[in-house]
C-alpha cells in the first residue's frame, strides 16, 4: 500500500507539472532519495533530464484510468530503484515510451543520453502490430530477448513495467486482463524468476492468480487476513531463536517474512490445512557465509530439524545465483516452524537479482567465466556496458540456450510456442561434455546448462548443433546408456557422431523428439523430418543393413570356414533375446596375458540334466570334458566338474564351487549373479581351483558396436586371427544405431582372451568388449 501511496502523489505532482526544488523536480523526489538508499552520493542529473524529456513529451497523454501517462513511467522508475536498480536502468526506465508512443527518436535518446540509455529504450520499444499484425506481440518478446542478451537490464525494465501495468489492470476488460495475466504467467514470471527478481515475481504471481482463479485467491486472502487478526506465533519463536543466537555469539538478525497469498494456496493444497506457524517464515541475516552454517548448527542441536526441509543453496546456488540455507524444526511444543538463513548480500540477490548486479555482464572481462558460488560473481556491477560482445561463459545457460534456438524458430507462433515450453521448466542442470568427436583440439571445458529432464539427445543438439544428426551413441559417466536417458546435475556425458563424410546415411529419428526437452533440439529435428519426408527417416541406412538378418548373411567374409562366426549367426529367437545388454560382471581391464595362472580342477564326468544346481538356469549345454581338464576340486581330485554356461568362467577368474545332483560341482565366476542367488538360498559351496596345466578355455564375449557395413566381417576376421573358435554367435537388431555382438568362443590358450579382447576393441565401431554375463530377471 506504501508504494500505490508513493504513485497517487507522483500522480498529484505530475499533474501541476515539474516544480525543481534543490535542482530536483518534485516529481521524482522519492524516486532520488529510494535510488540514494542503494547509491549514496549518487549523482541524479540524468535522471533530472530523463524525467523533464519524458513529462514534456507524454504532456497530455493520459492512461485509461485516467491519469496522466508519465505516473506510468515514474512508477516503473520507483519499482527499480527501491530495488537497487543504478542510474542507467532509472534513466532508461523514464524514457522507456517515449520512442513508442511520443515524438521523440531513439537517435535524440542516444544523442542526449548516450549510446547505453539508447539500447536499454530500444530493447523495450514495442514492434508496431501494423507492420506484424498478430505476430507483434511475439515478435517483440524476441527483440526484447535478443537485446537481453547483450544486456540483462533490457528485462529488468519490462519486468517492472508489467508490474505496474498489472497493478492497474482492474481499468481493462475482463477478457483482456484474462489475456495479459496469462502471458505474464507463462513468459513474464518464469523471466523473473530465472533473472532472480523474487520481489517481484512474488507481486506478479499473487496479482495474476487473483484474476486467473479469483475464488482460489478469494479464499488464500480471507485466510491470511484471519491470520493477522490474532497473535503471530512465530513471534515466541523468533524471540527463542535471537536468544539462542546470541548466546552463541552470532551477530543476526531474525526476522519474520510474511507468505505471500499464492505461497499460502499452495502450502494449502500440500497440506490440507495450515498451521498457525506456516503463513510465515523466519529469516536470519548474518554478516558472513560461514555464520550461515554457524546459525543453521546451533538451531538443529537446540531444536528437532526436520531433515526433509533441508536445502543448502549456498554450497550449490541456484541457477539464478539464489543462495540461502533451507530448514525446519520443531520447538518444545511441536510447532513447526521454516527458516531462511542468509547473508544480507544474499538477501540483496535473492530479492532484486540482476537488477542488484547492474549489468553483470560488464563487470569483468568477458572471457573470465564466473562460477555461481563465487562471491565476486554477485557484487553491484558499475553499470558500465565494455565494447566487448558479451561471451557465452558470462551469460546464463537459460538466455544462450532461448538466443541459439530462437534464430531457427522462423515462424512466430513455433518461436511461442517453444519460447512458453522452455520458460515452464523451473530448475536447470549442469552436465559436463567436451566437444571431442572428430576434432580432439576442439575440446573445452564442456559445461552444458540444460533444463531439468533434459536428455542425451538435448545434450546432442546441445553441443554439436545441426551436427547431432549423426549421434550414434553416447557414454553417461562411463557407461554406455540410451540416448533417451534423462541427464542428471553433473553427469559426463560423452557423445558419439558418426564422420561428417557419413552424414547422408545417418539421420534423426521421429522417436528422439519424444526425448527432446529442448526447443534447439525440436526445432532442429523437425526442420530435418520436414525436409526429409518419407516411410525411411526413422532408421539411417547404417542401421537399417543391419537389421536383416539377410543383410547381416550377406556381410559374411568369403573365405569363413563352416563354423566360424559368420556361418552360425542367427537372428534373437525371442523379444526377450533383444532387451537390455548382458550384465557385465567381469573386470572392467581384462588381466594381462602375463600374469601368473593360479589353477586347477578334476576327472572328467558324464554330466547329464540332473546335475544343475538348484537356482541354476537349466535347459544350456551342460558343459564338455574339457572343463575337467582345467579345474578340480581342492583335496577331492576326483570329482566330476563342468564349468557354469552362465558366467563361463576361465583361469584366472575368482571362482567358487557349487555342489549339485549326482556328486557334480558346477564351477561360477565369484561376481556370477548366479552364483550370488545359489548362496543366498542356501546352496553348498565347495573350493576350486584352476589347474596349472590349464590352457583351453570356452568364453562369451558381448562386442558392443555402431552400426557400420562390415562390422561383423571384420570381428570375424579378427577373432580368426587371434586363434579363437566360434562356438555360436549372435547378433541383435540394431537400436539407436547401435549394434550388440554376442560370440561363445573356444581358446585353446585361456592366457590369451586379455589380447583377443584387446583387438576386438581395436575394430573400428567397436566401442566395448566385455565378458557377458546371464541377464538378471526383472526387477532383480
């Protein structure tokens, strides 16, 4: 109310005219002494002349509620400068009409006010709707976007212009006030709240909600002024917290903050009803980031913390460098009550953002990133814009990620569309992928901001551009994954293109925009889709020759001898021969073929289906005679051993016996999930050996590929060479243009499977080579 109080004078003022007292026109008095409450000694001249050219050249305009229209610019001035805004933004803000709606030009802004003013009025300065018709308003939002990201002020004077503009909505039709309250909830409010402004994204979101649901609204506020009506409770509570403070010898300020009307509608609907303590919060103020914690220790030790309320946005800022630690806790009588715990710097951030900062692109030099956690990163900026273009290390992920898109997103509906889309996700991640691929000398640091949700193919499109067409695979902290894979805060991502010579047979599928968060990565893929119609786009010819299984018998090398690899590939005999990769549960480095064999084993056995161990999967080739002649029982040479199919265990493997039917002891891999489940049903384990003699052994390998023509002749080719035999092979369909080779092979020298591996990963596409192992049931 202290600030409609503050208009309606302005107003009163406006109205007689400029009156200078102290070479200050009464007119923006209070503004000057709010401006100087940030900036002491500030000098006000710019101001004086942005004021007297705004009052002369809206002199006799008046808005439709009647005032005259220079209230209006005066008011967004206020706004600002209560909220530290320095005297660029102020005099900017004074003239942010004038270029619209009067005679004046934005040359004789630049040429009076300089080249800085004139930049912040024209990224303000709406697009004529006679020239853009229906598109205008979009259109603007895009100017307006492209001159925010050279300077972040430009949304910072909309911002307080749309909240002015909201707090005199009422003087509108019902339908326009509709109309404009949803804009300034879809695009407006998630602006203010990646800009950091929560003072006023808070006033943005309680306006928009009493016109968007008025009896939702209706009911918060009765419940609010019922609230008031009566003693606070956190009052007690704040009086404790001080005290317990200053025993503790911790300079603060404890303070209670209000909820807001929509805060408490949805406290509401979480909980079902409020407490007396949850229509506020405590805050505490401290002079340095380590009373922070200091303060936060000394309430959970004198206090219950309620741990699910825990946050620390001082180690890990938010996006918007919002910084504050987050509890909870519950005094001797059970109230419950949320406290914020901040440094007064932060409290400045938190509340006004960038408009605090200035410009906080210009404050250091344009290459020197700025972590969020750095403290020079969040000091008042001079204001003062450098000749240098503004990097891409200085700007927030979110306005790069809207500045890249935006330029491919031609027709104005699609760039509102997405421009809504990406303005809805509220949180955002940072994931780290150098640029790698073709170019090694091109790699740095790699540091992606994404939305939250985002995926591998976001991350694609992301780093390479139009160039993530060719995506063939990726790595998520070392491990293979799909790209369909939701990213996480910090995950590596290490992503794979096919040669840029290759680029006609690579292609998008429609499926990846199932997975697109991103508007660069939807708009890319469409525009591909559109531009390449046809039954085929869904699968890139590399992939699609590798999917037939005739195809596949056609890559067979001309010279394979009956039974090798290329004589007995069969296609998956079920779904469930084509889901999910085969657990690996060897080593991640096979053993050199140097290290010492420490083995042995026993007689040969006939073994029939009655020797699988309980828990064991039946219905496999029950071993050869061969695998009693690399192992044995440890003080019972005698007895019968074959070597478990599901893990195919070869020296020098951990291994453990198993005790089955008729006297047979089938020898897993200690790391056999098998093996594991056996145990832990109680199965009788029995100690092994490898015998020193051993040399043969039987092994399945899972060679995991990109798809390419010829890549199962050359695997084939390359296990001949290395001496292995082809017990079976199998090679499944390929996804995502990936292609997965599973061959059982018979060595007739089990030192030389570390060099077998070696080489087969050494064949181009081939990108790993891993002992397989049985695939574990769903759910297991």
């Amino acid at each position: 109310m202290g600030a409609v109080r503050s208009l309606r004078r302005l107003s009163r003022v406006a109205l007689l005219g400029p009156a200078p007292r102290s070479g200050v026109p009464d007119a923006i008095e209070h503004v000057v002494q709010a401006h100087r409450a940030h900036h002491p000694g500030a000098d006000v001249d710019a101001l004086r002349r942005g004021y007297l050219l705004a009052e002369s050249s809206h002199r006799g305009q008046r808005r439709k509620s009647g005032e005259p229209y220079i209230t209006h610019p005066l008011a967004v001035t206020l706004i600002l400068a209560q909220l530290g805004a320095e005297q660029t933004t102020l005099t900017a803000s004074l003239l942010h009409d004038t270029v619209e709606d009067t005679e004046v030009t934005l040359a004789q802004v630049r040429e009076e006010f300089g080249a800085e003013v004139a930049h912040l009025v024209d990224g303000v300065t709406k697009l004529e709707k006679v020239d853009y018709g229906e598109a205008a308003e979009s259109e603007t939002f895009r100017k307006m976007l492209l001159a925010t990201g050279s300077d972040v002020r430009v949304m910072a004077i909309k911002l307080a212009d749309r909240l002015h503009n909201m707090r005199t909505l009422s003087v509108m039709r019902p339908e326009k006030q509709v109309r404009i309250a949803k804009v300034t909830s879809d695009v407006l409010i998630p602006l203010a709240e990646r800009l950091g402004v929560q003072a006023l994204k808070r006033e943005l979101e309680d306006l928009v909600f009493g016109i968007l649901l008025p009896s939702e609204h209706a009911r918060a506020q009765e419940l609010v002024d019922t609230h008031r009506q009566g003693a606070d409770p956190l009052t007690q509570v704040a009086a404790h917290v001080r005290s317990i403070l200053r025993e503790a010898q911790i300079d603060a300020q404890v303070l209670i903050r209000p909820r807001h009307v929509l805060s408490v509608h949805r406290l509401l609907r979480k909980r079902g009803e409020l407490g007396p303590c949850d229509y506020g919060r405590l805050m505490i103020l401290v002079s340095e980031d380590a009373d922070c914690y200091a303060a936060l220790g000394e309430l959970h030790t004198c206090f219950v913390p309620v741990m699910s309320e825990f946050k620390d946005f001082v180690a890990a800022p938010k996006f918007n460098l919002y910084q504050s630690l987050h509890t909870a806790f519950a005094d001797a009588s059970g109230q419950v009550a949320e406290v914020l715990i901040r440094t007064g710097r932060m409290h400045r951030i938190a509340e006004a953002g960038v408009i605090a900062l200035g410009d906080p692109d210009a404050t250091q030099p344009a290459a020197t990133p700025r972590p969020p956690g750095d403290g020079s990163a969040v000091g008042v900026g001079t204001g003062e814009r450098t000749d240098e273009p503004v990097a891409d290390s200085t700007r927030p992920g979110w306005l790069s990620r809207l500045l890249e898109w935006q330029s491919h997103a031609s027709d104005p509906d699609t760039f509102w569309s997405e421009l809504r889309e990406e303005l809805a996700e509220d949180r955002e991640i940072t994931v780290y992928c150098p640029d790698g691929g073709e170019d090694a000398a091109r790699e740095s640091s790699g540091v992606l901001s994404l939305p939250a949700g985002a995926s591998c193919v976001d991350a694609a499109y992301a780093r390479h551009g139009t160039a993530a067409h060719r995506c063939i695979g990726v790595r998520v902290n070392g491990r293979l994954t799909a790209l369909n894979t939701v990213l996480r805060d910090a995950d590596a991502v290490q992503l794979f293109l096919a040669p840029a010579s290759a680029a006609a047979t690579y292609a998008p599928a429609p499926e990846w925009l199932d997975h697109a968060r991103t508007p660069a990565a939807r708009l890319a893929i469409r525009q591909w889709l559109a531009a390449h119609p046809g039954p085929s786009d869904a699968e890139p010819v590399a992939a699609t020759a590798l999917s037939d299984p005739e195809t596949r018998a056609a890559d067979v090398p001309s010279g394979a001898r009956p039974g090798s690899a290329a004589a007995v590939v069969r296609a998956p005999d079920s779904a469930a021969d084509r889901t999910g990769a085969p657990e690996d549960t060897g080593p991640p480095n096979p053993p050199d073929a140097s290290e010492e064999l420490v083995t042995v084993s026993a007689q040969p056995a006939a073994l029939g289906a009655d020797s699988t161990a309980p828990g064991e999967p039946s219905g496999e080739p029950a071993g050869t005679e061969a695998d009693a002649a690399v192992s044995e029982v440890v003080g019972s040479p005698d007895t019968a051993v074959r070597l478990a199919n599901c893990c195919t265990p070869v020296p020098p493997d951990a291994v453990t016996g198993f005790e089955v039917h008729g006297g047979t002891v089938t020898v897993h891999r200690d790391s056999c999930h098998t093996a594991g489940s056996m145990a832990a049903a109680g199965g009788s384990t029995v100690s092994v050996r490898w015998l020193r003699h051993a040399t043969g052994c039987q092994v399945t390998l899972l060679a995991e590929a990109f798809g390419r023509p010829q890549l199962l002749a050359d695997l084939t080719e390359t296990i001949a060479v290395q001496g292995a035999a082809v017990v079976s092979a199998d090679v499944e369909p390929p996804r995502e243009q990936r292609v997965r080779h599973t061959y059982t092979l018979r060595l007739p020298d089990a030192t030389r499977l570390p060099a077998l591996m070696r080489a087969m990963r050494r064949v181009p596409g081939v990108y790993d080579v891993s002992r397989a192992g049985r695939r574990l049931p769903a759910g297991g």
